[in-house]
C-alpha cells in the first residue's frame, strides 16, 4: 500500500475520473463499434499502459518541468491538439469490419499510448490526484507508483466497459448509414473535447 495514501477516497476519486466519459472512452466506444472489442484490446491497453507512465512522469518531475517552462506546455497542448483531431479524423472516416479495407484499422497500442499524453483530461486526472494523495515527507516513489496502479486498473476497467459497450450496441448499427453518421457524433464529440484546454 502506498505510504499514507487514503485508498478509499483515491478509489472513489479513480472511479469517478476514469469511469465519466471522456476521449478514451470515445476512442474505444468507436473503436468497438467498428472493429469489435477483440480488435480493441491492444488499444484498450496502450490507453492504461500511457496513463500509468503519465502518472509516474508527474510525480517524478515533468509537472514541475511544465510549470518553469511555460512555451513548452504550451507547445505539447498545440501538438496534442493536432493528434487528437488526427484521431477525430480516422473515426469519422473508420469503416466497420465488415467492410474494412487494408486502410481501416483500429488505433494501435503505440498510438494509443501516444494518445493518452495528448489526452487533457488524463493529465488533469493524474495532476490531481497527485495534489490530492501525496503527503509530504512520505516516499514520492512508492506514492506515485500505487496512484497510478489504482489510476491505471480503473482506466482498464472503464476502458473495457465502454468498448463493451460499443461491440453490444454495434449490433443495431448495421446500415452504412446509421455507421457512418455514429462515426461523425464520436469524432464530432472527441474534437470538442478540446474546447475546455483552449478556453
């Protein structure tokens, strides 16, 4: 256990963050819908495995790195921007297994672990959760290390309900049509996601 970690106020706190939608849950949601949840996993994954590294890379130190060099937060918010439209984009454009072409493919582990950086409400989550659960004079290391343990299983486990989901409701997407138009709400809604970071 964490050294003088709540757990049961950081387990709430997990849940609530990481069970709301958000873009994680949009990009597995779609992602299942169009691909099935098989195809998903590795993304499903790549999503906790980015999540837990950002939460580590915080309480280690790159949150302090952001704050004395402001140009550079603001740089990775414009890049992170771009890639999270990028990802809007190959929703909007996925097409379902059924009538995918060698183009049309799920989000890989590696892009989903690239995605989670870019993610704002990830590191929102994770800053928080660090401000909120660390205690001074307590080891940071093993600190960090159990919130982003508890951070991490509930993101796998929100991540994998949501594409679960997205396969069930799959089913009563059968037109290209109906596809088409689910695909053009879940880019729609992960690119205003980003309103909140530039306003």
């Amino acid at each position: 256990m964490g050294e003088g970690i709540l757990m049961g106020p950081l387990v709430l706190f997990a849940a609530a963050t990481c069970l709301t939608p958000g873009p994680n849950v949009i990009m597995v949601t779609a992602s299942a819908v169009n691909f099935g949840f098989r195809r998903t996993i590795p993304q499903m994954l790549g999503i906790t495995l980015g999540f837990a590294l950002a939460i580590m890379a915080a309480g280690i130190g790159l949150a302090g790195v952001l704050q004395a060099e402001p140009r550079l937060h603001l740089a990775l918010k414009y890049v992170g921007a771009a890639y999270l439209l990028w990802l809007a984009w190959r929703i909007a454009c996925a097409d379902s297994a059924g009538n995918a072409d060698a183009r049309s493919r799920p989000i890989s582990f590696i892009e989903a672990v690239l995605f989670t950086w870019a993610n704002p409400k990830g590191w929102a989550t994770a800053l928080g959760a660090l401000t909120a659960y660390t205690r001074v004079g307590a080891d940071l290391l093993l600190q960090t290390t159990t919130i982003a343990g508890v951070l991490a299983g509930a993101c796998l486990a929100s991540v994998a309900a949501w594409a679960a989901f997205g396969a069930t409701i799959a089913g009563l997407l059968t037109g290209r049509r109906a596809r088409t138009v689910f695909n053009g709400v879940m880019a729609g809604l992960l690119a205003a996601s980003l309103v909140p970071v530039f306003w």
